[in-house]
C-alpha cells in the first residue's frame, strides 16, 4: 500500500509540475522570449552533462562498477530485444514518420533513476542496489547512442549511422558527461564538497524544468489528430505488456541470482525516460 501511495504522489507531482508549464507557455511573455527554446538548450548543454557526472559519480565506485560490467550484457539484451520489437511494431501498425524514433525509444527504454531505483530499492532492497545501476548504465548508453539516433531519422530519414555528422551527434554534451563521469570514477577523481554541491544543485533543475519543458510541449500538440490517439493506443499495450513479457521470457531462461532477475524485470515496466521529451 505504502508503494502504491508513494507511486502515485511521485505521478501527480510530475503533472503538477508539467502543468506548470502547459499554462506557462500559452503567455505572451513565453512566446516572445522563446523561453521553450532558452530552457532546451541549457537542459541539453548545461544541465543533463553535469547531470550525468553527478550520477555516475555519486552511484559508483571502481568496485561497483566494476561488478556492474559482469552482468551488464543482460540489459543491454533486454533493452535490444525491445528496441528490435519497437521497431517492427511501427512497421506493422504503419506509424507515421517522425513518430518511429520516439515509439521505439519509449516502449524500449524507461525512467531508472526517478521512479525504478525507488521502487526496485523498497520492493527488493539494498542489496538491489548494485544491479539496478548495470541496468541505468545500459539504458543511457543506448539511449544516448541508439535513441537519439532513432529520433534524429525521425526528421531526417536518409541519415547514416556510420557517418561524421551522426558521430558528432551520438557525442552530444549528456554523453560527453556520461563518458566524463566514468573517467572520474575510474581515475578516483576526487570533487571539492563546494563543487559536489554546485553539481548536484544543477543536477537538481533537470527535472523540473524538464516537466515544464514538456508541458510547454504538450500545450503546441495538435490533439485532434486521429493518428496520435491510434499511435498511443498501439504504445501503450505494447509497453506495459508485451515489452515486460518478453523480458520476462528472457530472463527465466538465464542461470544469474534470483534478485537479478527480478531487478531486470521490474527496470523493464518502467515508463519513458524524461530525457526523451527534452530531446
């Protein structure tokens, strides 16, 4: 009952938040100032870098990290496998272009930090801890390299994966941070406590601008659209039930600890990144 509670004061308060900027950006002042644009970039270029060094920084250590490297092929098959099955989903039910990427980004990769470290911890406790982080780093590695291409053929469908400019882009500042923080963790870099909390401060804007982001997002959607309806009635089943059965398929066939198991699957049911809307 507790979780459930918990669960649901964490959802409302992100749509309190979201509705904070859906009202927001139908203001003179929000429009003209192109405030949506100004909070995008810093997100993008200031807070998700320091964001991703704070993290992994915070979360890590040499041991842990490296006891995450043991088990971190299964995640990156998990989220794989639902990236494949997103895709072919798209193709099947004919979603229309410049909605593939974010279809396949949200029905493979979820929201660790924010809502599966919290329910894995109170569910499975500590000791879930260091597993829950293998499946954080193998959700932002492919998210910052395979989502984000995704997303870019969204708007651009003859772009290569193999090629300078896409290259540029999979080492956008959030990966930069995230490769910058595992260097640190690595190097036992040590941070001034001024310097931790300056970063964790920063950290700490990522997600309430970005749900005011979204809502500001949410207020220039076109809602008459019949096709948005038909694409979220296709995205909705496929990810909070045909995504966690095929993990689960998965995972019953692998010789790895129970709490493994259960760790991976519960990372499995959780809903789309954040970082997905801001990008």
């Amino acid at each position: 009952m507790a979780l459930i509670v918990r669960a649901a004061n964490s959802v409302a308060s992100m749509f309190a938040v979201i509705l904070v900027g859906y009202v927001w950006a139908d203001t003179q002042f929000f429009r003209e100032r192109q405030v949506g644009a100004t909070i995008s970039r810093y997100l993008t270029r200031v807070a998700l870098p320091v964001y991703m060094v704070h993290n992994i920084t915070s979360l890590y250590s040499r041991d842990t990290l490296a006891e995450t490297l043991e088990l971190i092929y299964i995640p990156f098959l998990l989220i794989g496998l639902g990236m494949i099955a997103g895709l072919f989903i798209t193709r099947v039910f004919k979603i229309q272009d410049g909605r593939r990427g974010v279809i396949v980004n949200a029905c493979s990769l979820g929201n660790i930090v924010f809502l599966g470290f919290p329910i894995a911890q109170f569910v499975l406790g500590e000791e879930s801890i260091g597993i829950n982080m293998t499946y954080y780093m193998a959700n932002t590695i492919l998210f910052w390299i395979v989502g984000t291409y995704a997303l870019q053929r969204d708007f651009q469908a003859d772009i290569r994966f193999f090629q300078r400019e896409t290259i540029k882009k999979i080492l956008s500042p959030p990966m930069l941070g995230f490769l910058a923080g595992i260097a640190c963790v690595l190097l036992d870099v040590p941070f001034p406590q001024f310097l931790e909390m300056a970063m964790e401060n920063i950290s700490g804007t990522c997600s309430a601008l970005g749900m005011i982001f979204i809502g500001s997002v949410i207020r220039e959607t076109t809602w008459n659209e019949r096709s948005f309806f038909r694409d979220l009635l296709v995205l909705i089943p496929y990810k909070f039930l045909l995504v966690p059965s095929l993990a689960l398929a998965v995972l019953v066939h692998l010789r790895i600890p129970m709490i493994a198991k259960q760790s991976f699957y519960i990372m499995s049911c959780m809903p789309g990144m954040t970082q997905l809307g801001l990008m």
